[in-house]
C-alpha cells in the first residue's frame, strides 16, 4: 500500500480495500536518503494497525540495495540503507523486512552468495533485532539475480545462520523460475525442494501473485489471481496446501480499477483469494 500522505494512511488504505494484512515501504523505495521517523509518526502507524484490526505488518526495502554485488562502494551502501530501514521496522513494531537478494553482475553465482551472507551477517550484528525479521524473497531468476533457486535460499539461511533470517515466498517468481505447483505433483515436489533444502521452515510470508509469463521463463511479471499462466486452479492449491494456508499472504499486483466492471483491483483479487480459499 501506498505510503503517501504518511504511513498510517497505508494501513487505512488497506482497511478501505479489505486486507488483513499489509505491506508497506518505510521509505521512498527509489531513493537512498530519508528522513528520520518522529516519535509522532511511530504511533501513528501503530495505532492506524491497531484501528483497523490490521495484523502482520511487513515492509519491502529498497529496489536499489544490492547484497550481492562486487562493486564494494554499492556493497557498503547497500547494507548502510538495509541497516536503516530495518531499524526503522523495529521502531514501526513491523515484523518482517523483505529483501532481494540480489544480483551478482559480472562476479559468479557462489561470490555472489558469499556477498549476501555476509552483508546480511553485518546487518544483524548492527541492528540487534528485537521484533522484525529479515526475509529473503525468492526471485524469478532475471539476469544475474540469486534466489530463484531454492538451494540458494537454503544455503544462504545456513550460511547466515541467524534465528532473525526467514524467507518470503513469492509465487509468480517461483512460477517463473520453473516451479510448476499447478498440479498436485508439481505442487508436492516443489515442497519437497523446499524441505530438501531447509527453506520450508524459514518461510514468514507469501506474496501472492499470478504470473504474466509461462512456467520457467525467469521473468517477473504480475498478473491479478486467476487471470495469469498460474490460473484459478493452481492458485487455489497453493493457497490451501498445508505448508502455506496458515501464512500471511500479501499482493502485489497492480493497482487500478478493471475497466469493464469499474472496481477496485486489490477488491477483485482479495475477493477472488478468498473464495479459491474456501472452495472445498
């Protein structure tokens, strides 16, 4: 939800389209500078969740940090800017900080592995989180980006070895990286990858969103429930499968009204989410 206007407008948003739960940024994702959070606007955010019966808050940091990569000056300022936005979740009382892993450029897939983990070990140990969690988000696997791969998760968590790590499992970016869930044997597969590899127990959070592109293609691209290549079929056995359905779920699709109904799309989507989880 947008931040504009305030934080705790976010959460009233969120209320108004009929979320339970919500996402925000704690700061301008497009830029590295912010302004310090005021006492004021702390208790603000803090009693809009309360209001509103808003649980689970978790935030998206920045699309410009990047853990992975070999430039030291981007490396350093990388973790300067998560080290900021994650304490400014823990004055927040945000529970979760979701962050790409990031993409390795011209470096390997092993350096830039190496680079997360210790970025992130250096952001814990400045921190010392109390409430918020860092989540690494699986990827679609564009370019050079790590995390698509569920090993790559697994390594990481074992890597950075820290109780304040989790995961954020985003379904279009699974979809893209090749993990078919749609049947009941891709879906029973890919929890097996992710028990495999110690990811399953790690995951806090779900973005859930349909995908644009086909099965496998490493593009990331959001379509609204139901209407994408993952379909109403396959959205709804993720969303009721065991492993995922007492998890906090949370869109990201585009915003917007459909133009043949004139209604809100975060309305359709949530609606949609909720009747596939209740269908029997």
């Amino acid at each position: 939800m947008s931040i504009a206007g305030g934080m705790h407008l976010a959460v009233e948003r969120g209320r108004e389209v009929g979320c339970d739960v919500i996402q925000v940024f704690v700061k301008n994702n497009n830029q590295w500078k912010c302004k310090p959070l005021t006492e004021q606007d702390c208790e603000l955010f803090k009693d809009a969740l309360k209001h509103n019966n808003i649980s689970n808050p978790i935030a998206h940091a920045s699309y410009l940090i990047n853990l992975a990569t070999p430039d030291d000056g981007l490396w350093h300022k990388s973790i300067d800017a998560l080290v900021i936005e994650w304490k400014r979740c823990e004055l927040l009382g945000i529970e979760g900080l979701v962050v790409h892993p990031g993409a390795h450029t011209d470096s390997t897939p092993q350096a830039g592995l190496e680079r997360i983990a210790a970025a992130s070990q250096q952001c814990i140990q400045q921190v010392k989180p109390k409430k918020c969690n860092l989540l690494l988000e699986n990827t679609a696997g564009q370019g050079t980006c790590l995390g698509w791969q569920f090993s790559e998760l697994g390594w990481l968590i074992r890597e950075i070895s820290s109780p304040h790590l989790g995961v954020c499992l985003d379904t279009c970016h699974a979809f893209a990286a090749g993990y078919d869930f749609r049947s009941a044997s891709g879906l029973k597969a890919m929890l097996t990858e992710l028990e495999k590899h110690e990811v399953s127990q790690r995951i806090h959070a779900i973005h859930i969103n349909d995908s644009k592109r086909e099965c496998g293609s490493r593009v990331d691209r959001h379509e609204h429930i139901g209407l994408g290549a993952i379909g109403e079929d396959g959205m709804k056995r993720f969303i009721r499968s065991a492993m995922f359905r007492k998890l906090p779920m949370y869109l990201e699709t585009a915003k917007g009204t459909d133009e043949s109904s004139g209604e809100d799309w975060d309305k359709i989507n949530l609606a949609t989410l909720r009747r596939l989880a209740s269908v029997k």
